[in-house]
C-alpha cells in the first residue's frame, strides 16, 4: 500500500442492513455478503465503514462489530421499513447524511464498494461529488429479475438505466460468478471493467455439527430422509416446486420422509403472503403431517439444520449466486438447484449434487430421489461439495481479493495527482 493512500473502505448497502438479524424483512445474502466481507477485510486491517438505512428509532447508528468494523444507519425516508421498490425516492437524503458524516468526522473515502442498485446510484454520486472510485456487486439484475416476473414495478425503467451507467462508469464490477458476468455483457452493456470474485462461507461453523448429533439436537430419526430448503419467502424462490416435487417423490407416502421448510419473517411481513400460499398448498396436498415450518432459523442453529439434512433443495426462478448452496455444502450435505444462474456455478452437476431446470416439478423429484435412495452416493455427494467449497468459497479467501482489487484502485488513485502534472 502506497504510503499516501490509507486501508480504508467504505461498503454501501442502503436496502441490506449489515447488522440486522438475517432472516428479519429482506434480510437474505446481501446482508451475509456485506457483514462477512466488512468483518474478513477487518481482519486484513482495513478500516471498514458500512453504510445502511435507518428503519427505526430503536435502532443503534453506530454498531461496532470489531475494533475495525462498523455499520453507520442514516435516516432517508421515514423511519419505517420500506420496500426496495419504493427506496429509490429517498436515496439524496442518503448521499447528504453520508457526505455529512464525512465531514463532521474528517473522513474521505477514497474508495466505496456498493451493493445492489439503490446503493450504485448513491456510489455514483460520490464519484462526481468527490471524486470517490467505485466497486460494485450487483446481487441481482434487473434485466433477469424482469424476466422471470410477470408484475414489472413502476421503478423498473429507473432501475435499468442505472444498472448500465455503474456498469460502464464504476472503476470495477464485482460479478459473483461467470454466469452473472455473462449476464451483464449479454443483457446490461458491453462497456465496463468486470473481475469475477465469488461470495463466500464461513467454512469452520457450516460443518462443525455431525449428522447424527444434529438429528439428535432437532428431535429427527436417524432413519428419516430428510428435504430441506432454506431462505426467504418469495415466489421466485421456487419453493412451490419443491413442495410439489416432493409429493411427486417415490417415498411420498413412507413415514420416513420429511420436509423441512426453513427461513421467513414474522407473519404479516411482506413474506407472509407467500408463506401462507405455500402453507395452503401443503395442506391441499395432504403434507402436513411430514412437513415442518421452523420460520426464521437464526445463524446459531442453521448449520445443524444443514447438517441433519439429507440433500437440500435450491429451486430458485433465478439466482445470481446461491450462498444457501454453498452454506449446505460446507456442511457436507449435496444440493439439489435450478439449472440457473450462479448456482450453475456453485453446484457441480453429478458431483456436489444435481442440477434440474427450473420449475420442473418431475425433474426435481427425480433428483431428490436419486439422492434419498443412495445413502453412499449422498455421502460421496457431501464430501465433494464440502472440499469445493473449502477450496473455492471461503471468506478468508473471497476478502484476500477484494483487498488486492482494492489496493490497486487505491494506489491508481495516489499516482493519478503526479500524472496529471506531466
């Protein structure tokens, strides 16, 4: 690091709040994203600042996570949560507040690294106003999004434009895997620099519960065969198909079969609708009596519920990356996802689990099988993913080079004066 530039970083999350508990209104992988990020560079000695919004007067401003790492909540907008679709309104509040703190604090950040698209529009304005370089990761496109949902939102085209300007104009574009990467040429603009930068796992929790001890722990059989899905609420999140596969399963109807459907808010949040559609169908199917709805399973006691299952169901419309794939097999337990996406990335067909097309309830039934009636292969499935993922997707490692991309962009920024001179 040149002697001129200091390690410090400030992650932009506006929607996806670093410190909230995950599993709480909208809290899904962006918030792990930007909280195992923060917390790994921490450890890598740079000064970490991340930024999100205020939805309560409850909430603290200032959470100290470690001595180098922080999530600072500024009011924009109402205190109150407010849907990511009606965000976009309130965003120049966000960007005085944040140039506010700078000041008051004697802090200018050279650099900002901004998360999903409200949070690219704040970044942007950064770079105009104080000439801040930029890193984005996207989490979700709305060019794909649009196309796997038939109600498009008011925000849509507003969203759109600014996808492609912080592609073509933020000094770096994080793509979690080469299928997003391939996405943003194909869909967003051909113009932009793009690095490929997984996202990662905490590799020593997700896989630190034996299968047996957690069974044991949650009350489950050792003889059960047991489906899981982990995550959020949402229609795109395909949870309908792994319902109606699993009543399509050959063991439907053996009173060794369970499914365990893991994750949501409280009722009444905008989950809640979806949550009760998919109860409803449960029932309609005559599922009850083999189906369980934990709700939200909090970090302590999900990598028990990863390892006490079977094979774990990832049967998202579309997914950018997938972190619920890489948590299961950290945890030594095959996945069974939507050909789609990042997820193509992650899941290693045959290998790690199986890859079934989205929305296929027939084809996910058939790979659950397959993975339920051979106890060998399933181990043989777990062992694969859980080296994979030591390999490829751990923090530690994830942070190691975000932190050299950010050293280069910030040692461009020191020499730039002196070029300018010439």
């Amino acid at each position: 690091m040149n002697a001129t530039t200091e390690k410090r970083i400030a992650l932009i999350s506006v929607h996806g709040d670093p410190a909230v508990e995950i599993g709480k209104e909208e809290a899904g992988g962006q918030n792990v994203y930007v909280r195992q990020v923060g917390e790994a560079l921490a450890q890598l000695g740079w000064q970490v600042d991340m930024f999100t919004r205020k939805v309560s007067e409850a909430q603290d401003t200032i959470v100290q996570h470690n001595q180098n790492c922080r999530t600072i909540r500024f009011k924009a907008g109402p205190l109150e949560f407010v849907p990511r679709d009606n965000l976009f309104t309130y965003l120049p509040e966000f960007v005085e507040n944040l140039l506010k703190f700078q000041k008051e604090n004697g802090i200018r950040y050279q650099l900002v690294h901004t998360n999903y698209w409200h949070s690219s529009w704040v970044g942007m304005q950064l770079k105009t106003i104080q000439k801040s370089k930029q890193v984005h990761t996207y989490h979700s496109l709305g060019a794909v999004k649009y196309n796997t949902i038939e109600k498009i939102p008011l925000v849509a085209s507003q969203r759109l434009a600014v996808e492609k300007e912080v592609l073509e104009t933020a000094e770096r574009i994080v793509a979690t895997s080469p299928q997003e990467q391939q996405h943003m040429r194909s869909l967003v603009s051909t113009k932009g620099n793009i690095d490929i930068i997984p996202c990662g796992t905490d590799i020593r929790r997700f896989g630190s519960v034996e299968r047996t001890a957690a069974r044991t722990e949650l009350g489950i059989n050792p003889e059960d065969k047991v489906v899981l899905y982990v995550g959020r609420f949402d229609p795109r999140k395909g949870i309908e198909t792994l319902v109606r596969a699993v009543r399509e399963s050959k063991l439907y109807g053996s009173k060794n079969l369970k499914l365990i459907i893991g994750g949501g808010s409280t009722p009444g949040n905008s989950d809640g609708i979806e949550r009760d559609r998919i109860e409803g169908i449960i029932q309609e199917l005559g599922m009850s009596d083999f189906t369980s709805l934990p709700g939200r399973l909090s970090q302590e006691i999900l990598p028990t519920y990863y390892a006490a299952a079977d094979v774990c169901v990832v049967p998202s419309h579309y997914e950018p990356f997938g972190l619920v794939a890489i948590e299961a097999m950290a945890s030594g337990t095959p996945v069974v996802a939507s050909d789609v996406g990042g997820l193509q990335f992650t899941v290693v067909d045959e290998e790690t689990g199986l890859l079934a097309p989205p929305q296929n309830v027939i084809a996910f039934a058939k790979a659950i099988d397959r993975i339920l009636s051979n106890p060998e292969w399933r181990d043989q499935l777990g062992k694969a993913g859980r080296k994979r993922v030591i390999e490829n997707f751990s923090w530690d490692g994830v942070a190691h080079q975000l932190s050299e991309l950010y050293t280069q962009l910030l040692q461009q920024t020191a020499k730039e004066p002196v070029l300018a001179t010439k």
